[in-house]
C-alpha cells in the first residue's frame, strides 16, 4: 500500500483542497499506512471507510485513536454496494490492472458518485 508514503507530500494536500466528508480506501492492509487518513479525518471531521480482504494487523489499536475510521472486511465487489456513496474513492493496490479492475468496475457497477484515485508504486 502506498497511500502513507506519499500522505504528506502530495496526497494530503490534494484531499485537504478537494475537503471530502466521506472517504473509501480499497486496500487498507496495515494499521501504520492508515494512520495519515486517521489524523486528517479526525481534523475535518470526515468518515473514511477502508476495504480489505484481511484489515490492518492492528485494528482495534487504530480505530481506538481514530474513532472515524471504519474497517469493512471482504471483497470490494461485495462490500462497496453496501455503503454509502462517497465524495472520494482511493484505490490502493498491486500495480496491474487485473488486481485493481474488481475496485474500479464495483464503483461504476452501483452507481456511486463521487471522484476516484488510483494509485500504484513507481
């Protein structure tokens, strides 16, 4: 997952501009990559859903500090149409297309609206 490597430097002033009340993150596989989200999320008050087959190594520990995270356990094409539409979706995940399509066609199959971010090592 590369959403914390690149939190400070660029994405955390992308999401401050674009402000989003709710955030989905599809592929939140460990606690320590989750906790930028949490710090911005807790400063402007937005809820962050994080997708993933497994959920962080330390759950309990991260949702304790950050109240407005919410981890949903299971695959993206059966969790998504469960939640609420979201101002914001981040798509963390391998580097090909077959890994990352599922999130990508779950998001345009329902119907949310909101904008999206894909992201992948360089």
């Amino acid at each position: 997952m590369i959403i914390d490597e690149l939190w400070g430097p660029l994405l955390e002033p992308f999401v401050t501009d674009l402000n989003p009340k709710r955030i989905v993150v599809i592929g939140a596989e460990t606690s320590e990559r989750c906790q930028g989200l949490g710090v911005w999320s807790a400063r402007h008050d937005a809820e962050v859903e994080l997708i993933d087959r497994k959920g962080p190594r330390t759950w309990s520990e991260l949702q304790a500090r950050y109240p407005s995270l919410q981890l949903h356990q299971g695959r993206v094409q059966d969790v998504l149409p469960k939640l609420k539409a979201a101002d914001l979706y981040i798509v963390d995940g391998d580097p090909n297309f077959f890994a990352v399509s599922p999130a990508l066609e779950a998001i345009q199959k329902h119907g949310l609206k909101g904008g999206w971010m894909g992201m992948k090592r360089i």
